[in-house]
C-alpha cells in the first residue's frame, strides 16, 4: 500500500470516526425501542385473544391451522407466548431466549394462515427482522441480562 493511499484512509477514518461513534452509541435505545416495539405488537395480540376466548378457540378450530398441534392446544401456546414472552423482552430477561420464542410464534402464525395478505406478511417479516437482531446481537445495555451479566462478572471476579 502506498503512502498516499493510506494517508486517504487515515484521513477517512478520521472522518467517519465520529459518526461511527455517535451511532454505536445509540445502539443500546435502538435495541430498548426495537423490544418495545415488538412487545407490544405481539402482548396485545394475547390480549385480544384472552378478551374473547371463543372467538380465539373457534379461529384456531376453523382459521388457523396450526401443524402437529391440536386447536385448543395451539390456542392455549399461542396465547401464553404473546402474553407472557413480550414481558420478558421489555424487562430485558431472558431476552434471546423471549425473542427466539416470539419468532416461533411469529412463524407459526404465518405458516397457519391458510390466506394471508400481502400487508401483513410484510408485517411478519418486519417483526421477525428485528427478533432475529435481537437473537443475534443482544438486547442492548438497557436491560436486566445486561445488568446480571454485569454484576455476575464482577462477583465472579472479587468471590
């Protein structure tokens, strides 16, 4: 490599350095608004099935085929992930594990459809996208795992 051209490379470092920076440090609220956001899709879908119990049984008897599993089975396991899973990945406990679960929720709801539109398969993928960030890269610093992972690192280091 010439000098000229690492020069160049400095000197674009140099540039983009700050910008990097700055976006590194937004991760930890883009990963807190990514759980957010996700929770709340899927805990209100739990809670419009739990408001009306019978529409929800006769969905998952007539609608939602869902593969292996028998209809009210189905409902009951559908129901307690949205409900109970979106919680955990607003606290950030358990979260790869909360957000690996949503996505099975995610993808059998989409897999059981026998129609969907085209609008809200785009909306499955979007959903899945950012779970699978989630699965991937963490929740962020702005959550409990981080915190316990933190504080078990630092009693592991001085007990």
């Amino acid at each position: 490599m010439t000098m000229t051209t690492l020069s160049l490379l400095q000197r674009l470092d140099a540039l983009a350095r700050p910008c990097v920076d700055l976006l590194n440090s937004l991760q930890p609220v883009a990963a807190l608004l990514a759980r957010l956001y996700v929770a709340q899709v899927f805990f209100l879908s739990g809670l419009t099935k739990v408001r009306d119990w019978d529409t929800t049984l006769a969905l998952f008897m007539d609608e939602y085929k869902v593969p292996l599993l028998p209809p009210a089975l189905a409902a009951v396991m559908g129901t307690a992930g949205e409900l109970v899973l979106p919680v955990l990945l607003v606290l950030g406990l358990g979260s790869r594990f909360a957000a690996l679960g949503l996505s099975v929720v995610n993808v059998v709801a989409v897999v059981s459809l026998t129609e969907i539109a085209p609008a809200a398969l785009q909306q499955h993928v979007f959903w899945g996208s950012l779970l699978v960030g989630i699965v991937v890269f963490g929740p962020g610093r702005v959550a409990l795992d981080h915190w316990l992972q933190a504080y078990t690192r630092h009693s592991n280091a001085h007990g």
